[in-house]
C-alpha cells in the first residue's frame, strides 16, 4: 500500500539563451513527485510549457496535492494506478500534475517487480534512441557554428527554432543547410525548423518555405501555422508537398486521430508528456501514428534527466520514430537526479527495475 505522497515545485531557468517564437524567458517549470510503499519509491515530473496549458510550478503542485496524492494514498499501486487515470479524465488541462503521478507510480511499480518501465509499456522494439541537436532562434552564423560542432561531435539531426521573421529564418536555416552540405549528403543529415506557430498561415508560411535553399536536408517544419489552422496544414502537406509535423496542434489520441485521417493533415508529430500527461497515451498516440504510417518525435519540454529518462522508455516501445528524439536535461541549469542523463548523439534506454534514474531525495526535506 501506497504510505505516502510528496510533492515539490520548483522553477529551473535556462542554462542557455534559447529564444523561440514565444519570447518567454521566464524559468522553466516542474514539479516532483515521490510516492513510497514500504518496500519501494517511486520518482515522477511533470514540466509546463505556458503557452501551451496555462500551466505553472506552483499550479502543478496545488493539483497533486489537492486532488491526486488523497486519491491514490492507502492504495495498491495498481489500484492508484487506476485512479491517477480516472482522476485525470475528471480534470482535463492538468497535464504536468498527471504526468507527474503516472510517472512516479510506473517507476515504483516497475521496482516492485524488478522490470524497467519499458516493460509495463509495451513491446520493447530498441535499446538506444538517437537524440537531435537543438538550437534556439540565435543569430544565423551562430546557429551554423553550433550545428558544425554538434556535427562533429556525432549528431545527425538538428532543430533550429525560428521567430516569425521570415528573413531572419531563412537566413538561420539557410546557414546550418549550408554547412551541412560541406559534410553530408542529403538523407545523412537532417534539418528540423521548428515554428511554433510563428508563421501563422498558410500563405506566410509558403513565403518562409520557398526561401530555403538545399530542401533536401529538411526532415520537415514543425507547426508552422496557427495550431487550430488544420486546413493549412493538410494544404501546405498535399498541395505543396511541404513535409508538416503537429506540436501546438496534437495534445493526446482525439487529435492524432483527427490529423491523421486521410488523407494525413501531417507527415508526422510531436509527443510530449507536458501537452499528453500520460506515458500510457503517448504509447498509444504512437500506435495510431503506425496505423497510418506516420512518425513520432518525442520532446522532453525542459525536463530534467527523470523526464528524458521516461521519454526513453517510451521511445524504446514506440513502432516508429523520426530521425532523433529531443530529449535533454542540459538545456536547464539545474538537474536534480542520482545520475544526469549526458546529451549526445544516441542515448541507451536506462537499465531498471524502475526508470533507471532517481531524483535527489533532498528536494523533498
């Protein structure tokens, strides 16, 4: 039986600028979660994005405190597994405090029966995910510099952030396609322009496209348009043949099945547990993905290393992927785990019981 339920918020800034459509360099925000049974703990996050849910730190908390820890305190964790769900049904637009609950209850029941979450999840299907090189919306040639460092160093993959100016995007994209084509062929090396909405419609978003040189290296634009414009989406993919990826505009399953039916307003999409709230349903966001043959990139949003370390358990199970997953603790200053997962070119899936990665016990004294 579950014996107790802890929770912390807690606000991590940046531990680099990294400026993106949204302009918000406020800190990032988590909370943690730390359920405990007499014989196990269990570690769970949930991280925010603002602009996505509203979501705060401090909201995060007040809902796991107030709402999840009296509903699964007292209970087998199997039990408080079945009412974490429930509870979140009841309370749409609460994905971080979910995630957070989830998380903590799959890695304590996973140590419970000595298996990595992986296990609890799926079909394991790899033991290692390829991660992506990110950049923010930086000035052009120092994107580029960064990209042919990160090149060298073994990434193959690379999402550059964009802010709306289509000059200045193109300028940014056009310098990293550029030195890439002095070090790969096409297919060898993949570009990522990720939008977040910044360039509205349709029509501006043609504009930025055609202003790309060396197409060839892009594995596609993220929402590029506003995330409710779905009929720009599915023109931009079927009527220019502009290769399209969701964020804004998929938060769970109801949308990945609205995207994908056809023909596919998508060639793909972005998964995260701060829009999702459930390892469970991005796994199944994932399998309806296969069913139409379309990608998943999984985000980490910000997380620390407890966070990347549960992507990787996802991403071990999903049937497909993109090109790299972007997953990182170390685009934030602080990462309060027993052992930080290192940003590089491909990451092993943590080995358990459990998630394979614990937070520092002394957040919660």
């Amino acid at each position: 039986m579950i014996t107790s339920v802890n929770t912390v918020a807690r606000e991590i800034p940046y531990a680099d600028a990294f400026p993106t459509s949204y302009d918000d360099p406020s800190p990032t925000q988590h909370v943690f979660v730390r359920v405990r049974t007499a014989d196990a703990t269990g570690y769970g996050e949930g991280s925010a994005l603002k602009w996505f849910t509203g979501d705060t730190a401090e909201t995060m908390a007040s809902i796991v405190r107030s709402e999840f820890a009296p509903a699964i305190d007292g209970k087998s964790v199997p039990a408080a597994l079945g009412a974490c769900r429930d509870l979140a049904a009841r309370l749409p637009g609460n994905p971080g405090a979910s995630a957070a609950v989830e998380m903590a209850l799959l890695d304590l029941r996973a140590k419970q029966i000595g298996v990595p979450v992986r296990d609890l999840l799926g079909q394991p299907r790899r033991d290692s995910i390829p991660l992506a090189f990110a950049s923010g919306a930086l000035p052009a040639e120092t994107v580029a510099a960064n990209v042919a460092d990160a090149f060298e160093a073994g990434f193959r993959t690379f999402k550059i952030k964009v802010d709306g100016d289509l000059d200045g995007d193109a300028a940014r994209i056009n310098a990293v396609t550029r030195e890439l084509a002095d070090r790969a062929d096409p297919g060898e090396a993949f570009v990522r322009a990720d939008a977040n909405t910044g360039w509205e419609s349709y029509e501006r978003a043609v504009r930025a496209v055609d202003r790309i040189d060396r197409q060839a290296f892009i594995e596609y634009y993220e929402q590029p348009v506003a995330a409710d414009a779905v009929g720009d989406l599915r023109s931009l993919r079927t009527g220019r043949g502009v290769p399209v990826f969701a964020d804004e505009a998929i938060h769970g399953v109801e949308e990945v099945r609205e995207l994908t039916r056809e023909p596919s307003a998508v060639s793909g999409f972005c998964a995260k547990l701060a829009k999702a709230g459930s390892l469970v349903d991005i796994v199944r966001m994932g399998e309806l993905a296969a069913d139409a043959d379309l990608p998943v990139t999984l985000v980490s949003a910000f997380e620390t290393s407890l966070g990347v370390a549960a992507n990787l358990h996802i991403a071990s199970v999903l049937p497909t992927l993109s090109s790299a997953a972007e997953l990182g603790g170390n685009l934030i200053e602080e990462d309060p785990v027993d052992r930080p997962i290192a940003r590089q070119p491909d990451v092993a899936v943590p080995e358990g019981p459990g998630l394979g990665v614990e937070l520092d016990d002394g957040l919660f004294d």
